[in-house]
C-alpha cells in the first residue's frame, strides 16, 4: 500500500527538467502543461492582481510620458516561474484588466502586445534555466530593445495615425536616455531580486533549477559601465543626427523647390543663439543660403521683408501673417532674375482678409498675385 502510494505521489510531482536553452521540444511540452497546474493558475492570478496594481507606483522622469516602474520586477518573477505560455496569457489579462480598473488615456487595444511580449521575452530566459547573473542582464535588455524601442514606438506610430492622423517619432531622445541611464540600476535590481527569490521558489517547488548565489562582480560592472558609455555616446550621435536631419528637412521645405539641387548645411552659433545654416545648389550653379532657426522653426533669411512686402500688397499688419506660409524658388534657368518667394494664404487667412487670391509671387523682378483661376495680377 504504501508503496503504490509513493508511486503516485512520484507521478504527480511537478518535473525537475532543466534546460539549457529553450530551443527543445520538451521545454515547450512542460510549459503547456502549466495551463492544467491549479497552483500555477492561482500565482498567475496572484502575479496579476499584483502587476495591476504596482503600475500605479511609478517614479516619474518626464511625466506624462517616461516613468521609472516596477512591473519589471514582477513580470520577470512570474515568468520564471509560469514559463512562456503562461506569461502571454497573464500579459493580455493583466493589461486589459489594467485599462478597466485604472484607465489612462484613449485605450488602444494593440498595446496588449507589449505587455504579452515583455513576460514572453523573459520566460525565455529564466524559465527551468540556470539563472546567472549574465542571462538575467540579458532578459532585461532584451525585454528593453524588443519592447521599448521596436515594438511600442511602432504601435505609438498606428495610434497617432488612427486617432490623431499625426506622425509619431519612432525614436525619441527622451525614450533612448531613459532607457540607457536606468538600465544598469534594473539590470541591478533584477539580479538581487530574482537571486533572493529563486532560492525560496525552489524550496516551494515553483522553479526548478537549484538556486546559485548571483554575483555582481567587477567584470558586470565594468560591463554595465561600458554598456552605459556606448550608449551616452550614441545618444550624443543621435542628437548631432537628429538636428542636422530635422534642419535639412526643415530648410528643404521651407525652399519647395523641385529642381535637382544639392544641399549643404552646417551648424552656426551666434550672439541670437544656433542656427542651421543650408546652401542650396541648382544644376546649372545657382545656389541661395537661408537660415533655420531650431528653437523657433522659422527660416529668419529674408522672413522679414517678405512679411513687409506681402503685408504692403494685401493692406494687412505683418504680425497676422505666418513665417511658414513662405517657399523659396529658383527662377528659370535662362533668367538672370534673382531668387524669388512665394507666400501662399492659408483658408483662414483668406477668409479672415477677404482675399480673392491664393498667394503672392516675388519672381526677382516684380510682385504678382495669383488667383483661383490662375490668372496673374501684376502689382
């Protein structure tokens, strides 16, 4: 009798398998078979109460967008524990339960991938696998580049689209330096934390792995210091990128033209403050220099006497009309007439001014109003 007992009680004894990695048939099989663990199911729901709850205690950074959270801790703790399978289901509910009982802002339900992805990610790691300090570092920044900087930004970028019909920046400087100054302290905090946890989960009976003391040595440190310096200097590069690009754009659209051109721009600090400084050059070398200003977006050459000369044709104040509405044109190519303008009237301003005409061209030569119709205006 107790021998048949002692069988049983070996058949129904949660399996001690471990792996290397998770590329093995059998790690998927045990993973399944989570779903049918009534004490799996129970610190599922454990975990998500628990992740629920902790997204509401955050450190904020840049409110309202960058916060420091602590739903890592406990994404990373159930995962090891429930494995992959599990952890998808857990993400989906705790982020929809999430949106019910503390909703911020307009809920958009592809968010949900983020959540399923970040415990997925980290299952892949920890789950009956021998925990060490290096793959613990690694499941956070995995869980980091994956979901921080592919996955939410592209799903940032549908949202904007659907309810705001506006562009999103897929990498912003704000995201990357979070991101990078607060990676080492949670790759820190992960190791001590899942080191102290590991050991009674053992005992327990949730992880399988017979625990190793996690060490933070000077080789991690160095590693993590490194990881830090890399990613300072990539964000420097990234604001150098970012400006010179924003002002190339910038100042392309500020000239509209459609010619073949070449276009140089280089960085000038003066007493007004920094400025970009393009030279655009036709085929046929005619070139033309405008100024953008990065901190008001207005391109300064020539705005104001543009403004003057546009506001003396249609009898208005100058300060009614807006630096943006100027494009800069090359005249044609066997004319000898200087680079002109055109300013293009918005609806309101057509409305409010009671304009019959759509804009106003400076070719070099003279200044002509241009109607509906097309028809030209010579002032």
């Amino acid at each position: 009798m107790e021998k048949n007992q002692t069988a049983v009680k070996r058949r129904t004894a949660p399996s001690r398998e471990v792996f290397k990695n998770p590329f093995n048939a059998r790690y998927w099989q045990l993973s399944f078979n989570e779903l049918t663990s009534i004490r799996t199911l129970v610190l599922a729901a454990i975990i998500i109460a628990i992740r629920v709850v902790i997204k509401n205690f955050r450190i904020p950074i840049m409110p309202p967008a960058l916060y420091f959270g602590f739903d890592f801790l406990i994404n990373s703790a159930g995962s090891m524990i429930y494995g992959p399978i599990v952890a998808l289901l857990v993400g989906a509910v705790s982020d929809t339960l999430g949106a019910v009982l503390f909703p911020i802002g307009q809920y958009f339900f592809p968010f949900i991938a983020v959540e399923m992805l970040s415990g997925f990610i980290f299952a892949l790691f920890l789950y009956r696998q021998q925990l060490s300090t290096l793959r613990v570092m690694l499941s956070r920044l995995t869980v980091v580049v994956i979901c921080n900087f592919i996955v939410n930004p592209l799903i940032m970028t549908w949202f904007n689209n659907v309810f705001y019909n506006a562009p999103y920046e897929f990498i912003t400087i704000a995201r990357v330096a979070k991101n990078t100054a607060l990676f080492p302290l949670e790759c820190v905090l992960l190791v001590l934390w899942l080191g102290a946890l590991n050991a009674a989960t053992y005992k327990l009976g949730y992880t399988h792995c017979k625990p190793k003391t996690l060490k933070i040595t000077i080789k991690h440190i160095i590693s993590l210091i490194l990881a830090l310096i890399i990613s300072v200097a990539a964000i420097i590069g990234y604001v150098f990128y970012k400006r010179q690009s924003d002002s190339e754009k910038e100042i392309g659209k500020a000239f509209g033209g459609s010619e073949k051109i070449d276009l140089i721009v280089k960085r000038e600090k003066t007493e007004d403050g920094t400025f970009y400084v393009g030279t655009f050059t036709s085929e046929d070398g005619r070139s033309i220099t405008l100024h953008y200003d990065p901190t008001t977006k207005i391109m300064s050459e020539r705005s104001d006497q543009i403004l003057e000369s546009v506001a003396s044709a249609v009898s208005v104040e100058k300060k009614k009309l807006d630096y943006a509405n100027i494009t800069f044109i090359f005249p044609e190519s066997s004319s000898n007439a200087e680079f002109g303008w055109i300013y293009t009237f918005t609806d309101k301003e057509r409305k409010e001014l009671k304009l019959e005409f759509s804009s106003i061209v400076f070719d070099g030569n003279s200044i002509n109003k241009i109607e509906d119709s097309g028809s030209d205006e010579l002032e």
